[in-house]
C-alpha cells in the first residue's frame, strides 16, 4: 500500500556537510521522518490550501526539518512542503525559515514533472530537475548559486487531489478560492 506523501531528500551533499560538522545537528518532526534511502518522508497534509490562480493543483505535506551547525550559526528550516503544479513543470514552496507565521512561503526549488503513474486512487508523480530558486539562496547562506542541483523527488497523491478549484483561476481575490 502505498503511503500519501513527499519523499525528498533535499540535497545529500548538504546533509553529508551537517554530518561532518563537530556539532552538526539534524531533527525531523511534525509528520517527517527520515527514510532507509537518505531521504525524507513529508506525509500529505489533508488541510489542502486553495490552489493559487493559473496553477493546476496544490499539494500540501507537512513537517518540520532542522540543521544547526557552527555554534549557532548555522540553522536551516524546511518545514511544510507545498507542491504547486503547472502543467509538466511545479514548483516546491515552504515556511518561511525566520518568520513562519508573518512572512510569505518562499519558493525554494523548481522542477519537472513526468506523467504520473497510478496506483488505484492513487497518482505518483516523480520531479527531475530539481534546482535552487534564486530568492531562495539565503536559506543557504548563498554558499548555491540559483540553479544549484537538489535531490529528485517523488509525491503520491489521492488522484484529483487539491485540482478543480477554478475559482482562483480568475484571481479574484482571497474569496471565493475554494
Ligand atoms: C562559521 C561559519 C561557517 C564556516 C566556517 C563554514 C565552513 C564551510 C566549509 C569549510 C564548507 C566546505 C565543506 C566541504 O566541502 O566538505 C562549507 C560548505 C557549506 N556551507 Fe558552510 N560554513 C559556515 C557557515 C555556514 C552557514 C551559516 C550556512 C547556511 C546557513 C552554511 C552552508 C553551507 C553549505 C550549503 C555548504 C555546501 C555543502 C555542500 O553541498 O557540499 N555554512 N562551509
């Protein structure tokens, strides 16, 4: 039985980088868990958001990743995951790593979707191509330059998941979106 969710793995150097440090340090919680494959496992949020206009669909996962390292110094969150899909193309946002509750989510990769492949009710869908957005670079401490290679990912989904809310289509405004 295949699980709802988004395994990804981020990026392995990054994780290789935390690992070496004297006082690197990583956690996973609030619905991810580390997997037998290096990756993550976002499991499918069921609080799906409305999905933003010109977009085909939303797909929402939770949890919560933290890497410390250099005395504080260095922190990096990624927490929430949102899958937004546009044809053969998406891209993946999440909270805000300073201001999850204030500040917009930032986009922090992009990538390509292949034709999904079912499994009864159930779509999965692989991203290749996964790069670093530009705006998204800090979260890094500019070490990756925008286009930086991240891990693939692959999602599954309840098929028609988070699509048909064509009321955003117009961008009418934050009423009437779902
Ligand atoms: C005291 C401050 C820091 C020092 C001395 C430091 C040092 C280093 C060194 C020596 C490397 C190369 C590691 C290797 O190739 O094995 C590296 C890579 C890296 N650092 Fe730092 N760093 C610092 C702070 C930070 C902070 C604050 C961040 C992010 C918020 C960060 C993110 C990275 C990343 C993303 C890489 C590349 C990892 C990879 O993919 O190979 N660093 N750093």
């Amino acid at each position: 039985m295949i699980e709802l969710g988004l395994d990804w793995g981020i990026k392995l150097s990054f994780v290789q980088y935390i690992a070496k440090l004297p006082d690197g340090q990583a956690s996973a919680s609030s619905g991810v868990r580390p997997t037998e494959t290096n990756g993550l496992f976002f499991e499918a949020d069921p609080d799906t958001p409305p999905t933003p206009a010109g977009a085909d669909a939303v797909y929402a996962f939770r949890g919560d990743v933290r890497f410390g390292g250099h005395f504080g110094m260095l922190y990096v969150r990624i927490a929430d995951p949102w899958i937004v899909r546009r044809g053969n193309q998406a891209e993946l946002t999440v909270l805000d790593p300073h201001e999850p509750k204030k500040a917009p989510r930032k986009r922090l990769v992009t990538f390509a979707l292949s034709q999904p492949r079912s499994e009864g009710d159930i779509q999965i869908w692989d991203g290749t191509d996964v790069i670093l957005t530009a705006e998204a670079c800090s979260v890094f401490n500019d070490v990756y330059a925008a286009g930086e290679r991240f891990e693939s990912l692959v999602f599954a989904v309840h098929r028609g998941a988070a699509e048909g809310f064509g009321g955003c289509a117009s961008g009418s405004g934050s009423t009437g979106c779902v």
